[in-house]
C-alpha cells in the first residue's frame, strides 16, 4: 500500500494568525517609508510623441542598450576564459604532482636525495650541508661564542673537524656580547681561552642602520640607535685578519659558526659597517651560506647554526638548539626553563624578576605570569606563555648573567701542545692581547650584582654531518620538514596538495593523543585541581617539577563517597 502525502491545509486559527502577522508587517512598512518620506521611483514617461526627431532618439537608445549588452556579453566570456585556463594550470599541475611522486617511488635512493635536496630549505640536513660547505670553503674558521657561557657554546665536533682537517686551516675564538657580562669576568674567560685558541673580544651591533632606518629616523627624531648600532672590536678583528692574509699572500675566506642566537651575522654586519645579513631575535634565521666581501682581500662567509646533538642536557638544548617558541611543544619550554632556573642563584633571580620566595621553577612562572597579568579564563596564570617568555630572555639579550670559567686548564684531547702552536702560528698574540684590553675598557659593562650567576653545563655536543642528524625531535616539529616517506606508507593512492596541511593533522592527531593519555593516567578531579594549582603532568617528558598522580592515590575523588 502507497503511503498517502501529508495534507497541506491549515487550521482556521493558524491560517488567520499568519494573515494577521503579514497585514502588521505591511503596515509597519508603509509606516517607515513614511516616516523616511521614500517614495516609489516613477516610471520613465518615456518621449512624447509630440517631441521632434522622435524616432532617431529612439534609434540611438536602442543602439546604446546593444552596446552595453554586447560589452557585458564580452566580460562574461573573458571571465569563463581565465578560469578555464587556470583549471587547465592547475590540472597540469597536479598531473606533474601525480607523476613526480610515481616517479620518486620507481626511481632509486639518487632520485630521492635531489628532492629532498630542493625540498629540505629548513631541515636540519640542510643545515648541515651548508654549515659544512663553509668549513670546505674557509681558510679561517671563526668560532662564535657567547661571553655570558663561553664554555657551553663550544662544539667539540666542530673543533675538531676544522683542527684535524688538515688543509692548514686556522681556527679563531670570538668572544661575544662582552657588554653583558662583568669586566672582570670577560678578562678571566680571556685569559682562559687564549691558553687553547686565539681569542678575540667582541661587541657587535644588534641594529644597523639601512636606507630604512635612515628615513625612520629622519621623520621620527625620538627614535635612537646609538647602543643599539655601537660596536667594538671589528677593528681588531679585521687587523688580524689582514695580517694573516698577507703572510698568506693571497686572499682568504673566512667562515662564521656557531651555535643559535650568539650574534654570527651580527658580527659580520659589524665588521661590513652596515646590515649586509639578515638578523634577528628568532634562532635559525641564516639557513643557507651567504658571502659578504669585506675587501679584496677578505670574504666573510655566512653560515646556519650548528644543530645541538639531543644527547645533550635539558640545559643545552634549551639554550642551544634551535626551539622555535611559538610552534614547539610546551614540554620541551617548561624543560628548558626548569633546568635554566635550577642553574642560577636563586636569590638574584628573585631579584631580577621582582616577584618572592618561590619553592620550585613551577611556582616561579606562577608568580611571574601573575606580576606580569599573564592569566587565562578565572584568573588562571598562563604557565605556557611566560615559560615561552623566559626562554626569549635568555637566549636573546634581555639577561645579563655569567659563568666561571673552570678552575684548571684541561684543554680537549684534539688540542695537544703540537696543534695548539700551530693553530697560533701567523698571528701577533701580543698586539692581539693589547686590542683586546683596550676593547674591553671601551665597552660599558654590568656590575656583578646586576648580573645573575649561571653554572655552565660544559661543552655542548653537535652534530655537523649530514648522515648523522636525526630530523625527529619536538624542537623541529613546526619547521617545514617534509615527510615523504611517512606519507608514502601511510597514503600510497591518495594525493595531497601541501605538505603543511599533513603537518597539522599529524600535531593534532598527537594532542588528542596527549589529552587521552592524561586522562588515563591522572583522575578527573586530581587532573582539575592540578590545573588550577599548576601542576599539570605531561604525557611525552617526565619535568623535574611536575606532578604525576596515578588515579588511586588518596587525594583522587572517590565516587562511591557522597559529601554533604
């Protein structure tokens, strides 16, 4: 049997009731276009037939009324074209996309690496690669280090290839941003390195002054550079470099590494007089090898930093490595920090932030994200943010604090008495130790009790072949690596069109995976209450100041209990 239609007929009272409500709807209509005085346009008259050359008028309008179809009939059909023709691009397009990656699955592992050569910009391979191509291409080999922890950016690995290469190549120390750390300070770790490498004082410019920042400064006279763009040394440092070019007598090519955020492409703006490198606050700005011509006789060479081995200390990497802040996970900047105040006296960094006793680093970011008005919804303190924030300020120039340098001179077992004379052959160790007092005078430094005391954790290992790197790690999740071999597993039929849109399913896949493992491990209430006393538990890394609660402890809610 067919199943009868629902009836369409209303009731007498709902029929009325709409009636009613569209009458009030039209009255209220015509009372505001009243009220606005708007009244209906009147139809064109038209011409009167009375009105002479009647017909050529009407002629004439018609043929304008053509016109203007013709014109929009034209419109239309260039618009139908340019779409057509870019389906046609991006069907060609995808179609090479297609053919590509059937190709990269035929092909062997050559055709694999040429890719991955062209698509890895910011993989740590990458980096590698072109730091390696400056330690081929130099004939001096500048080691960047920061004043405030000499000793930690030392890179044993890096060290030795450039000792043990053999090619006569020469290595320097540079010893950075001296303005941040106390005088007497600066002249210890000096007199420390220049037993093992020559060493050279440095101050380098954070903000050179461009064709941009001239015509800032003109229209804006309150804007002032003068710290910013002062620089001390670069004159004993090219007067170094001079006179080793000339025993040479050729013209030398100078390479600049060293780890993240200790000033490499600021010292080569320094020494060029203005900004010849791209610089900045971020780590990893540098990603390829970059030549600036000081001279004819010299030629700096710009390099990415060296990737910090991830068998390092939670201090190490926190400060070396390259975190970007914004993407990396939490863990990693609550780790770092955790292990950066665990360093320091405790005492000046009370001082420094302004905030009281604290017990632990967890209680440290509480108080500093409520001094700072850092807080989430009910007056919650956003932990994450200002753990973020306190990474910043350490790896930048916000924090003037510094370390001893050992109390024994044991240099590393690739520097005997043999190589450590060799590698100081060619350079004027006096004149050198002369610029270096003179620049150490020059510079305005911190007093010791406006600094904060660091204990270094030693050299920091690195890792300079490309074979050797490991591209997983949570520091390098939202650089754009790409993973082609995964997807090639995962999706072997399917086409995707960006690499970045696979990057976030897979951080999102992971965050539920992360919120499902804590609410396995810790109970409903003790989860809450953690959160709201800032102890959260985190799933990946076990912190040294978090609190992991399985779900029978005492303090986890019991549901069979009723509280009145």
């Amino acid at each position: 049997a067919e199943l009868r239609k629902a009836s369409k007929r209303l009731s007498c009272h709902k029929r009325y009731k709409i009636q009613k409500k569209i009458r009030e709807h039209h009255r209220k209509v015509r009372k505001e276009a009243k009220k606005r005085r708007h009244k209906k346009p009147k139809k064109d008259p038209g011409i009167p037939s009375a009105a002479p050359f009647k017909e050529e008028l009407l002629r004439e309008a018609e043929q304008r009324k053509q016109r203007l179809e013709e014109l929009k009939q034209k419109q239309k059909l260039n618009r139908q074209k340019e779409h057509e023709k870019k389906r046609k691009l991006e069907a060609k397009k995808n179609a090479a996309k297609i053919k590509e990656k059937a190709e990269g699955k035929e092909s062997s592992g050559k055709s694999k690496g040429k890719t991955n050569k062209v698509l890895n910009k910011n993989s740590k391979k990458s980096f590698c690669r072109e730091l390696m191509k400056v330690l081929e291409a130099s004939d001096v080999v500048l080691e960047v280090l920061d004043a405030r922890d000499p000793m930690g950016c030392r890179c044993p690995q890096l060290e030795q290839a450039v000792t043990c290469s053999g090619g006569n190549k020469k290595l320097l120390l540079v010893l950075n941003k001296i303005d941040l750390v106390p005088k007497d300070n600066v002249e210890k770790w000096l007199n420390y390195l220049k037993k093992e490498l020559p060493t050279v004082a440095f101050k380098s410019a954070t903000m050179m002054k461009d064709k941009t920042m001239e015509q800032v400064t003109k229209r804006r006279a309150r804007v002032d550079f003068s710290e910013t763009s002062q620089y001390f040394g670069s004159k004993c440092l090219l007067k170094v470099l001079q006179e080793y070019s000339k025993t040479q007598d050729k013209a030398i090519q100078v390479g600049v590494v060293g780890f993240p955020n200790v000033g490499k492409s600021s010292i080569i703006n320094s020494l060029k007089g203005k900004r010849a490198c791209n610089v900045g606050l971020a780590r990893g700005v540098t990603k390829s090898m970059q030549i600036v011509h000081l001279d004819k006789q010299t030629k700096m060479l710009d390099s990415p930093s060296i990737i910090a081995d991830p068998s390092n200390s939670a201090l190490a990497l926190s400060l070396r490595s390259i975190i970007d802040t914004e993407g990396s996970d939490s863990a990693d900047v609550l780790e770092g920090v955790n292990a950066i105040i665990n360093h320091c006296s405790k005492q000046q960094v009370m001082m420094h932030y302004n905030i009281p006793d604290f017990r632990d680093p967890e209680e440290f970011l509480s108080l500093l994200a409520q001094k700072r008005g850092m807080l989430k919804k009910g007056g919650v303190p956003d932990i994450e943010s200002v753990a973020k924030l306190v990474l910043c300020d350490w790896t930048g120039a916000r924090i003037k604090y510094y370390s001893q340098p050992p109390g024994f001179q044991k240099p590393p077992p690739y520097l005997t008495e043999q190589k450590i004379a060799e590698l100081q052959e060619g350079f004027n160790l006096n004149n050198l130790e002369q610029e270096n007092s003179n620049t150490v005078q020059a510079v305005k430094h911190p007093s010791p009790a406006s600094s904060i005391v660091f204990q270094s954790a030693g050299m920091t290992n690195g890792t300079i072949e490309e074979n050797k790197v490991i591209e997983e790690g949570s520091e390098w999740r939202n650089m754009e690596t790409s993973k082609e071999e995964e997807e090639e597993e995962e999706e072997e039929m399917e086409f995707t069109e960006s690499d970045d849109d696979g990057d976030v399913e897979e951080n999102d896949d992971n965050d539920v995976k992360e919120v499902n493992e804590g609410f396995t491990r810790v109970g409903l209430f003790s989860l809450i209450m953690e959160r709201t006393l800032f102890q959260v538990t985190w799933p990946q890394q076990s912190l040294s100041f978090s609190l992991d609660k399985p779900a029978d402890e005492d303090d986890a809610y019991d549901f069979n209990t009723d509280y009145v």
